[in-house]
C-alpha cells in the first residue's frame, strides 16, 4: 500500500529564509510527517542552518506545536529560529 503524499507551505523566517532566499516554499511529504521533518528537511538541503535545529520553534496554521506533531494536507508550517533585534 503506497503512503499518501500531502502539500505544505513553509513560511521561512531570518536565517531560514537567508539560506534559501525566499519567504516561503512549497513542499510535498509523506502524511502524517512531523513537522519537525521539515526542519530537518531544509537543514539537509543547508547543513550551515544545522546550528539552529535545536532551538527551533514549530508553528502549524498559527499555533506553536511540538516538534512530533504531525502535518496535514495544507497546513501551513512556520521555523521559528531564534531573533534579535534592536
């Protein structure tokens, strides 16, 4: 039986979105992928943003969520990498 693939929006924030130069991408995975397959995902395309996989934050239409939760068709992922600012 072949596992159904589902279609997320990752929005990319600082030095996610300095690594790919873009504010977001289109990604298809396997369902029910956790979202923190994304992060790991992108780190592997851009091993200089593994420095931020630890302290990553997760977001899934909206909501912070645990990095084990798992995605749905449509949702709409956000990284959340550490900020500073001034």
């Amino acid at each position: 039986m072949s596992q159904s693939i589902i279609t997320v929006t990752v929005k990319l924030f600082a030095a996610y979105q300095e690594a790919y130069q873009v504010s977001e991408l289109i990604l298809e995975l396997p369902d029910g992928t956790p979202v923190s397959a994304v992060c790991d995902r992108l780190i592997a395309q851009h091993s200089e943003l593994a420095q931020w996989r630890e302290i990553t934050r997760f977001g899934i239409n909206l909501n912070f969520v645990p990095p084990e939760t798992p995605l749905q068709n449509g949702d709409e992922v956000v990284l959340i990498p550490p900020v500073s600012g001034g």
